[in-house]
C-alpha cells in the first residue's frame, strides 16, 4: 500500500472529498474546523495512568470514534 493523500496528481480528489467531509461534520465535531479548514483534533495522550479505558460496546450508538 501507498499513501497519495499528499500525491500532487491526487489534489482535486483530496480538495473534493476534503470539502464533503467538512459539510457533513456536526455536533463536537465542528471544533474539526478553523476559518473553513479542516484542522483536526490535537493528539491524545493514549499512554499512562490518564489513558482512556477502552470499553467495547455492540450498540449503534458507539459507532462513532474518537476522530
């Protein structure tokens, strides 16, 4: 597998697909977005005593990840 998200042939696809994903975020994940780009969210410290415990869950309400 290689990664061509950066792939400068790719850019339009990238632009587009960038551009659905912005006009369909909602709830928390608007804090996703700045003056109309797409930041993401900053990383989490998944290492040490203030990890967040993984609790797997079969419900349609836990489709939904951490980004």
């Amino acid at each position: 597998m290689h990664d061509i998200g950066n792939d400068a042939s790719c850019a339009k696809i990238r632009d587009r697909l960038v551009k659905l994903l912005i006009e369909n975020l909602y709830g928390k994940d608007l804090d996703w977005i700045e003056g109309g780009k797409l930041v993401g969210e900053a990383d989490r410290n998944i290492d040490g005593p203030s990890a967040p415990e993984f609790k797997p869950r079969r419900d349609l309400n836990s489709q939904r990840g951490w980004r």
